[in-house]
C-alpha cells in the first residue's frame, strides 16, 4: 500500500505531534503512573511520607519480581498460572531447612532458588514437549505445588526464621528497602538482556511468529524452558524475600501473585498474545496497582470493599490506556 | 454515466502518498482489471471503494449518487480479500450467511433446516465440493475461496463484486472453476473487479483495465486493445524482457548437499545432489511434495528415514537450528507464516538474522546492527518511510524483500527458494533471478522450488521433477523440452497446475 516515489520523498517532519507522541513506548503508562501519583498525593496526607513510601516499595518489590518473570513469558506468548505457587512453595521449603532441619541459612536460600528454578523450568518442560497449552498446564501445576506446600506445612506457617535471612526482608540500603534494591537490580539486568542480547530478541521473535521463528533457526523450545526457569527463579525469590520479611514461612505467601501480575504487564503493554510489551511497562503496571491499593487502605475503605474497588479501577486504567491510545492514533 | 465513478481521490498516509488523483469508471456486466506492480496501490485503492477506509478527497460515485451522502451505497459492493477469511470451525451453511442480518436470517432463532436449504442453492450456483452441515476448515482451500465469493453473493443488496488476487491458491482446474462463476456473475449484469498479477488471468477474463503506478491511474484500456507488453510497459514505467534467461554462467563446484533415501511425511526415498553454483530446480504439481520434503531437508518437519550429507558432514535430522548453523536457509513460500515477525520493526525482523555479526561478544552494537541492516534496505531497495516502522505496515512486496535481503546478509551456502516469486509483480521478479543468479555465480547452492514451468526454465541449470511424493525425473534444462518435464510431472495423473 505504499507509493513508491512518496515513500522516498515523504519527510517524517510531516507525522503530527500526536501520532509521535503515540509512538513513544510506554509513554501512556509512564503518564498514568505520574498521574495516580501526584493525585494520591493531593487526595491522602499520608501517602507521601517516607513510612508510606517504604511500604508502596516493599509491597512492589516482591508482586514485582514475580511480575518480571510472568511479562518475559508474556511476550514469549506463554503464561505461567503456577508462579505464586512455585513462591509460596519455596518459602516454606525454605522454612523447613532453615528451622525445622536446621540447615545453614544461605545454603537454604540458594536451595530454595534452586527448586523454584527447577519447579519453573519442570512446566516449560512439558509445555514443549508435550505440546500442551502453558495457560491450562500450569493452572494444574499450581494445584501441583500450592498442594505440595499443604503436604509439607499442614497449612500451619513455620516461625522462628533466623535473623540472617531477616535482614534481607527489613533492611535498608541508602533509605530504601533492600528487596526493592533486589527489584531494581533484577529489571536492570532483565531489560538488558531483553534490548541488548540476542536472546531478547530471540524473546520477541518467538512470540511474534513462533513458525516463522524455527525456520530463522532459533532454538525455539529451548529459550522456552530457560524463560520458564527464570520466571521460576524470580517467584522463588519473592517468595523466599517475603519469608525474610514476615520472619515466618507462611503457607500462604503466593496467593496474590498470579493475577496482579498479569493484569501489571496488561497495563504497562505487554500484550496477551505476545512479542510486545517489555519489562519495565510491566513493572511501571504493578506500580500502579500498587499505589491504587495503597490509596484505598490509606482513605480507610472498608476492607471488604477494597478488592471491588482496585479492581474497578484497574479496569478503568487499562480501558484509559487503550481508549486515549486509539484516540491519538486517530489524530496521526 | 458508469455504474461505479472515482474521480480525482486522493489518500495519504503519515510518510506516504498512497493513492494521488485516482480515475475510475467500471460499468456493469463488465470484468475490470486492475494491474499494477506491488505497492502501486491496488490495495489501497479497493480499501477506498468498499468504504472501508475514508478517502482524503476525491468523490466516489455510485449508481450515480455520491457515497459521501450516502454511506449506505457501499452496501452494493461486495470484497473477497486476498486472505482466506473464514470461521474454520463453523459449517458451511453459517459461514455462507454471516452475518445473518445481511442475508436475510434476521429472526432471534436461526432455522437450520432453512439454512441448510438454502446454502446447498449457493453451493450448487457456485460449484462448491462441500455438504452445508461441514466445518468449513475441513473442506478445501479452493472452495473456501469459492465460498467467499458465494458469501459475497448472500448479501442481496451487491452489485460489484471484489476480488483481490483470487488464484493465488488455486490449482489451473480450480481457477477454470472460479472463472465460470465470474463470467455468470457478469452475464447477470454484476460489475467485477479483478486483481491478479497473473497476465494469461488478465487477458482471459478482463473486459478493461487500469493501470495503477505509484498511486496515480497510467491508463485506462479495453483489454481487446492492448498488448501483454504494452501493459507491463505501463505498469513497469519501462522495458522488461520476458525471453531473458537468468542461467548461472559459471561452471557448477564440488557437491555440497546431498540427499540419500530421505522419506517423511509426504515424500517417499528422496535422493539428489546439490552442487555449488548451480540452481536446482523442483517441479511439480501443487501437493506433490517439494515443500514438505525442502521441509524436511531443512529439518523444519522432521523426516523419518534418510541421510542428508551437507558439506561432507552428515546433518542432523529435523533440526532447523543444526541446519542455519552449517549454512543452509529455506525462505518459505508462506511469507506471512513463516517469514515476517509482524509486530517486531523491519530494523529487527532484518536484524535477527544477523546476530552473530552484530553480536559476537553477546551483546548487540547497535552501530554494527544499523551499518547491515542500511545496506540490505539500501541493496533490496526496500520502501519504507523508517527502519523503526512495523514490518506488517509495509507492502507484501517490500516484505518479501526484507526476507530475502535478511536471508543474504547471513552469506549462506545452500538456499531453499519455495515459490520465490509467488504473489510478485513482473519487475521484482526480474529482480529476485538476478539475486539468484549471482548468488550462485558466487558458489551458493540453489534450490529453486516453482509451479510455473517457464520461470524454472529461465532459471534452473538443472530440474527434478516430483510426482505424488516421489521423485520422478530430472532434466538437463538446455537439453530438455517442455512436453517431456510435464510428462514427468503429471506422471499417470492428469494435468493440473502446469503452465
């Protein structure tokens, strides 16, 4: 559909102002982002305080980690509905180390990354080579682990986590918390990997086209199982850092961990089909959900009516998104 | 006063004039052509008279009312685009009388027995293989194409019918088949628009055509009174030869593929040498298996039995991986399927081919990624208003381009070429055998998969034809003439897709 001779002469001077602000990526989210801000702040007293900021950080910190792992596999074109569980698995796996077994608690934590590494790339395993949809695969997965996480805890939490591991979850580097330093370091590292390297563009290809990404000789199924396996790495380490904050493995740790995190990389642009979006939309996402559920528990909503109302308004995000983004894409 | 009328409609979009001061008159009972090389703006332009897409300026008249009074007026024309677009898992009959409104199943109950009644009249009108209680994607590829057009016809209000390059899929026979319908649908006083690239399609069913170049109407014309090289002068803007051969002229090298007993999945104990320097040719008849055993060759299906021996090592089976990494690429006729990442920028879809040129210590230079990626754009002279644009924005032949230019940025030693030129206008594919041609002046081993016989002809030193998944002949292609290659095609079978 293009004029050949037009095509050489047209100048990009000629795009309007809208459609190349359109163009910028995640400049909608990024904007969103601001707005919730400095809106929370004019609304709550409370919300801009160091005490408030330090929990909205620690808060995105682990949802956040996990967050990463779910939007890789997202642009991969894959879900993973098992990443709380896997989070919630290790955390207890690692109490039973640390306090019931008495092991050395690094060695512990290492372990700990380890299984989740492994349980990770266990579900891309089967995703590849049984050919079996990652969606459906993993919501029996969960069962999988959420169930191995009762058989070895009986839903009881283990407490008594040594202090060495705590001061991963309650310290602070330079006034911030250290699991957010973690959350930076780990995005750094990830979007990296995601612009600079060949496997993040192998990344992207594979979700754009996976056929057309064979026949480029990519080794499809394996980046596959490794995004899996890093995915797994990432919940794992949320959940162990979730333990070192609490101080106690709770059995429960994980189960706030799996939609968020979709509906986070939704909102920063990743989209569900995959081979769009990246990383940092993803957490700009769970940045957001996290100061509208911040918000809420600051105005003192009935805690029965907080899960109504975030979700309502992550609704209204993500529709926002999308409206304002075909409206400008209208102008160009 | 013609039934259709464009006058003087302009289209622009950001970085591209598309359409510029567009011409039109197509009466009724008449087949209108259009032609024009790939990004001409036939695409455009059809998009502009379904009302799909708003014009700039210009007026479009039909049945002489204006349709910017009246947008209803679109309502009279009917589009078949290029792309199956059908509902696989729904029978016939529902995907016959979509949307149900338009075809006169308006009631908040659909009668299925009257469904069923009145799709077998369409399937019978138009000569469609299929029972109205079928799933849709289990009947063939040329009655769903048939059944686009049928569905076209549900609609009770159409008076022009659009077809964009209806035959790309379909097998001579097939296309005998559609050109029936066309010619009844005329007769009936309906007023048909053709595009196809195919000049023998042209010239047998067009009443009149027009010539798009660059976004501007070249001319218009009664087909009686035009010359199959006057038409490719308009549409080219210059001379191009069609008796030029593209034969290598270097003498062919060492042996560097060679294929022993290979069966698979729809190709039984294929064995064949490729040298350096040569183009090999495959023919055959559509289903003969040249693509599912190139397929298997390249590993992308993995072959049951079989040895390939590439560059005197053997190669590891059903590994498209193994096979880039020792040189060998196969550039599948599915463009769309196989080819472009579409959401990914033509900066990258070109980009990932080269990663181990731009990143050799892992990480990308985007300086070194820019400097290749120019010279393909600038070397394939691909048209694109930025490198940053999304490749599924760019025309189907510039998309092409961007696949074959990747493809030779890699330097590979062997080349699968499936259907090089299928859906290419006369001046790209003049362009695509010269690549081939002085990529195998430079040692690379060509495989050359084509349905038409004379492209191989101009091409291939030597052929290999496949009948029914077997190998049935190969011909010195100096030596040989066209009679005995299409013997070997058709084997006992009849004649089908031979040109």
């Amino acid at each position: 559909m293009s004029s050949e001779v037009a095509a050489e002469t047209a100048s990009p001077a000629k795009r309007t102002l809208a459609s190349r602000i359109a163009a910028v990526p995640l400049l909608g989210v990024f904007t969103a982002l601001v707005v919730i801000f400095v809106v929370s702040c004019m609304l709550s007293p409370h919300f801009l305080t160091p005490y408030n900021m330090t929990i909205i950080s620690r808060t995105l910190a682990f949802v956040g980690l996990v967050t990463l792992g779910q939007s890789m596999l997202m642009i991969l074109g894959e879900l993973d509905l098992s990443l709380g569980a896997i989070a919630g698995l290790c955390g207890v796996v690692g109490g039973i180390m640390m306090v019931q077994m008495g092991w050395n608690p690094w060695l512990s934590f290492a372990l700990c990354l380890a299984l989740g590494t492994f349980c990770g790339m266990f579900n891309g395993f089967l995703v590849v080579a049984l050919r079996l949809h990652s969606l459906v695969l993993t919501i029996g997965m969960a069962g999988v682990y959420g169930g191995a996480n009762l058989v070895a805890t009986k839903g009881v939490a283990i407490t008594g986590i040594p202090d060495a591991i705590r001061v991963l979850g309650n310290s602070k580097l330079y006034g911030v918390p250290v699991p957010f330093v973690i959350l930076v370091v780990a995005l750094i590292v990830i979007t990296f990997m995601a612009v600079k390297t060949p496997f993040g563009r192998y990344l992207y290809a594979i979700g754009n086209n996976p056929p057309a990404a064979r026949m480029l000789g990519i080794r499809v199924d394996t980046i596959r199982v490794l995004v899996f396996a890093a995915a797994g790495f990432l919940s794992a380490l949320a959940g162990m850092l979730m333990v070192a904050r609490l101080g106690t493995a709770q059995p429960s740790i994980g189960e706030g961990w799996v939609l968020a995190p979709i509906a986070a990389s939704v909102i920063g642009g990743v989209a569900t089909t995959g081979g769009v979006g990246s990383p940092i939309g993803a957490i700009l996402g769970a940045a957001i959900i996290g100061i509208i559920e911040n918000i809420i528990v600051l105005f003192g909503v009935s805690p029965y009516w907080q899960s109504m109302v975030s979700g309502a308004i992550v609704v209204l995000a993500i529709s926002f998104d999308s409206i304002s983004r075909r409206y400008l894409r209208r102008e160009g | 006063m013609a039934f259709l009328r464009v006058q003087g409609i302009r289209k622009e979009f950001p970085g591209v004039v598309a359409l510029d001061n567009v011409d039109l008159e197509i009466e009724r009972g008449t087949v209108h052509v259009f032609a024009g090389e790939n990004g001409a703006g036939k695409s455009t332009l059809i998009r502009a008279l379904t009302g799909i897409m708003p014009v700039d300026s210009g007026t479009i008249h039909i049945d002489g009312r204006d349709t910017a009074e009246d947008k209803s007026l679109f309502d009279l024309v009917a589009y078949v685009p290029q792309e199956l677009n059908v509902f696989p898992h729904m029978s016939v009959a529902e995907n016959l009388f979509m949307p149900f409104d338009k075809s006169g199943f308006g009631g908040a109950v659909l009668s299925g027995s009257r469904m069923t009644r009145e799709a077998q009249e369409y399937l019978d009108r138009f000569d469609i293989h299929a029972r109205p209680d079928q799933a849709v994607g289990s009947i063939a590829v040329s009655d769903r194409q048939l059944l686009q057009i049928a569905r076209a016809a549900t609609k009770k209000s159409f008076q022009i019918l659009i077809l964009d390059e209806p035959t790309t899929s379909l097998t001579t026979k097939e296309i005998e088949r559609l050109f029936k319908i066309i010619r009844q649908l005329r007769d009936e006083g309906k007023a048909i628009v053709f595009v196809s690239h195919k000049m023998d399609e042209i010239f047998e069913i067009g009443t009149t055509v027009t010539v798009l170049r660059n976004g501007q109407t070249v001319g218009h014309r009664a087909m009686d009174e035009v010359t199959e090289p006057e038409l490719i002068r308009m549409m080219s803007g210059g001379e191009i030869r069609l008796d030029q051969t593209f034969l290598p002229e270097t003498e062919p090298g060492e042996p560097i593929l060679t294929v022993e007993h290979l069966s698979g999945r729809g190709f039984t104990d294929a064995s064949f040498t490729l040298r350096r320097g040569e183009i090999l040719g495959f023919a055959g008849l559509i289903g003969a298996g040249r693509s599912e055993l190139m397929q298997g060759v390249f590993g992308y299906k993995k072959p049951k039995h079989g040895r390939i021996v590439l560059k005197g090592e053997e190669l590891r089976l059903g590994s498209p991986a193994a096979s880039v990494a020792g040189g060998v690429l196969y550039l599948s006729e599915e463009r769309k399927l196989h080819g472009i990442l579409p959401t990914l920028s033509v900066r990258e879809n070109i980009g990932i081919s080269v990663l181990d040129q731009t990143a050799p210590s892992g990480v990308i230079s985007g300086s070194r990624e820019r400097s290749i990626v120019g010279s393909v754009i600038d070397d394939y002279d691909i048209k694109t208003s930025s490198w940053e644009k999304k490749i599924m924005f760019l025309s189907g032949g510039n998309q092409q381009k961007a696949i074959i230019g990747r493809a030779m940025a890699r330097r590979p030693d062997v080349l699968i070429f499936d259907e090089p030129t299928r859906g290419i206008d006369v001046r790209n594919k003049v362009e695509i055998y010269k690549i081939m041609k002085s990529l195998a002046e430079e040692g690379v081993g060509i495989i050359m998969i084509s349905s038409e016989l004379a492209e191989l002809k101009r091409c291939a030193t030597r052929i290999i034809t496949m009948h029914d998944g077997e190998i049935s002949g190969e011909f010195d292609t100096m030596t040989t003439d066209a009679d005995t290659l299409v013997s070997a095609i058709i084997g006992s079978g009849e004649l089908r897709h031979v040109v």
